[in-house]
C-alpha cells in the first residue's frame, strides 16, 4: 500500500493501541525503505505534539472518535499543522486510507473533520496546564519543573533532541564528512540522521546517548566495577575502558541477552553479563566491589525529547512506586562496595523526587557513606548531593548522577 500515511498508521497503532515502545515499534514494523525517514519523521512528530492533537481533535469532534480514527486523524493534523501539507492533499490522503482499512463508513466524518477543522479556533488553557498541552509533558511533571526550575522551565520543557548520537570505536573519519556536532566526550558525535551500516555490526561505531557517557565520565577507574541495572550494555562496555572487570546485572534473562549480544558486537572481553534481582541481597558480592553503578528505573522524563511515547499514561502515582525500587536497589547495592569504594546512583530523571531526595533518605540511613564531588565536562548544575543535566544545555537530554563513597 502507497498511501504515505499507511506505515505511520501501522507504528503509532502499536504504540497508542498496544503499548508498544516506539523503537520498537519501528524496528518491528515492515516499512517501505524508499519513504522510510518520512514516515520516522511522522511518527516521531506525532508522538511530540499528542497532548496538543489531541485537543485539536477534542475542539473539532462532537464525540471521541475510536482510537484507529484517532491515529488516522493525529496524522493528518501533524502534517497539515507541522508539515504545512495542503489541506486538499491532508483530506484526501486520510479518506484514502480510511477506506483501504475497511473503514469506509468513517470516511464522510474524517473528510468533513478536516474540511473545517482550523487551528486559530483551538484554545488552550493557562498556566501550568497550558504548558503540558504545548511541551506534551505529564501535567504532574510540568509542575514539578516549574517549582524546582523557575525561570528556566520552558526552556527545559521545549528542548528538541539534537540527533542521533554515536560513539566510534574506529573509522570515525569516514562518517564525519557528514554534517555533525561535536560531544565533550571523545569519539562521540551527534548527527542530524544516521543510517545504520555494516560498521555498527562490525562495532565499528555503537549508538550511545550523551547522558550515558557522562554517566560514565563520573566513574572512578578500578579493578572490579558493578553495573547494577545494566541493559542494554552501553555503560558496562564504555566503562570496560578504565576498569579491569565489570559485572553487568539485569533482572530478566531477555536484557541479560541484550547485554551479552552488545558485548559480543563491540568485542568486549572483560563484562561478563548475569542475571539478578539488584534489590535483593547477595552475601557473595558483599564488599567485593571496589564500584558499584545503580542507573535505576525511573520515570524517563529526562529523555522525552528523544522517547516522546514515555510521556503517554505516564502519571503521578507511578512514582511511588519508582521511588520504593529506586530506594531498594541503592541500599542493596551499597553492601557490595568495598571500604574506600564508590557508589554511583544515576537517573534519566529531572525530579527532585527520583534524585537528590533519594539520596538524601540514603546517606541519612547509611552513615558509613559520604558524598564525593562529581564532575563531568558536560554542562550540569550542581545539587545537594549531585551533577543535574538539564535538556536545554545538555543536547536535549535531562539526567542525574550523585557519587558516593563508603568510609574506611
């Protein structure tokens, strides 16, 4: 099927109907090659203007249309808003595909929808609501930035991704005739687009984000390093670098695979992958590591600007739950660094709650542990207890990391 809104259809209907991540749903979606980046450039754009589509189609429906209507109808309204398609070509486009999916009898209310539909008669509320709608982040979220941010909020909120971020082994030089932008990490650039190659499963080059290598730039050398909640690998084989051994721990076998497979394609020989519950305690690891590295589960609110489909259900209460986890892996954790080692609890987090506050309930449980500087020739701000990375300086990106060190 040709329709160019068919293969976005087919991606967003798995992240919107069946709660699939969006890179996956990428990488497991049959798409046309020839229109490939177009239709990344649709789902990625759909997924970054949801809260404000859907109040489009909220001002313009006199009921909710269901959710393959609503698909449809946030594609159409993504390139008539964003892509500035003409409205003739939006209409007949959308009412094409409605029909080839068998849903001709919708295909009347998605032309008459978008015959009328004008942008100027979409109101949107004031304040912190008005924001979310605008930088498609959680209300909650909102809120929190501008209470712990003030007047850097929005700037925090509207960052846009820089790119794609690789970080090369060898042979960089051939891929950097390209447009680029240089990182404060070395072998690492961001490019506008970057097509996979034959040198990434040679590991010539392996994608990376900027917030893991600074994550890992914090990081002590030493003999014997645990990654505590290690998928898909990236930190464990970076820090490989300047430390002699690194365990890599992940809860379920299907990650502990995604580690031993970066670990293979990068020809690593000092990571060994294992699987493990990092909340709960073995005696065997007990002051066995001179570094110990929690990169906890979080909220991800951190990287919204790269992973827009985490803010879809993403709501408060979850983080209670967060939080509990978060607590748990770093008290567990923290009995396996050996006296005078470090321990290192990072997030892809800009809330207070998953960072500094953690930290804080920790050191006051734990007075064997001291904070250490941090730093990291990345922008940050610095915290109670930590480096905070901020999306507005930090190429899009927002994350935590505390160092620590248990006393001799």
């Amino acid at each position: 099927m040709t329709n160019p809104f068919y293969d976005p259809y087919r991606v967003l209907l798995k992240v919107y109907g069946e709660g699939a991540r969006l890179k996956l749903a990428l990488a497991n979606t049959d798409l046309e090659e020839l229109n490939r980046a177009r239709t990344v450039k649709t789902v990625y754009g759909v997924l970054e203007h949801d809260a404000y589509l859907s109040r489009c189609i909220a001002a313009f429906a006199e009921k909710t249309p269901k959710q393959s209507v609503r698909v449809l109808l946030k594609i159409a309204l993504y390139n008539l808003i964003y892509l500035e398609k003409p409205r003739y070509y939006v209409a007949d486009t959308a009412v094409e595909l409605t029909k080839k999916l068998g849903k001709g009898g919708m295909a009347g209310f998605v032309n008459a929808f978008l015959r009328k539909f004008d942008e100027g008669k979409v109101t949107l509320p004031e304040g912190a609501e008005g924001l979310a709608i605008r930088s498609n982040y959680p209300l909650f979220a909102v809120e929190c930035i501008l209470k712990e941010y003030g007047g850097r909020a929005e700037n925090i909120l509207f960052a846009k991704s820089h790119g794609v971020t690789v970080r090369f082994e060898r042979g960089e030089e051939t891929y950097l005739t390209r447009p680029h932008e240089e990182t404060p990490f070395p072998h690492m650039f961001i490019f506008p687009h970057f097509v996979r190659d034959e040198g990434f499963d040679r590991g010539d080059y392996t994608f990376q984000s900027v917030g893991s290598a600074a994550i890992c730039s914090v990081v002590e050398p030493c003999e014997n390093l645990l990654d505590a909640c290690a998928a898909p690998g990236g930190k464990s084989v970076l820090l490989a670098k300047k430390c002699k051994q690194v365990t890599a721990c992940e809860l379920h076998p299907h990650r502990t695979a995604l580690i031993e497979s970066y670990i293979s394609r990068m020809g690593v020989t000092n990571v060994h992958a294992e699987t493990g519950d990092s909340t709960l305690f073995r005696p065997d690891w007990e002051g066995k590591f001179e570094g110990v590295l929690c990169d906890v589960p979080c909220s991800g609110l951190g990287t919204l600007a790269e992973n827009p489909d985490l803010a879809l259900n993403k709501k408060e209460e979850d983080l209670k739950g967060l939080n509990e986890t978060q607590a748990a892996i770093l008290s567990n954790c923290s009995r396996y660094v050996a006296e005078g080692g470090h321990l290192y609890y990072s997030t892809c987090s800009l809330l207070q709650e998953e960072n500094d506050d953690i930290v804080a309930a920790f050191l006051k449980a734990h007075p064997d542990f001291e904070v250490c500087e941090a730093d990291c020739s990345l922008d940050h701000v610095r915290t109670q207890f930590g480096l905070q990375f901020l999306p507005d300086t930090a190429f899009g990106a927002g994350f935590y990391v505390a160092k620590l060190r248990r006393k001799a």
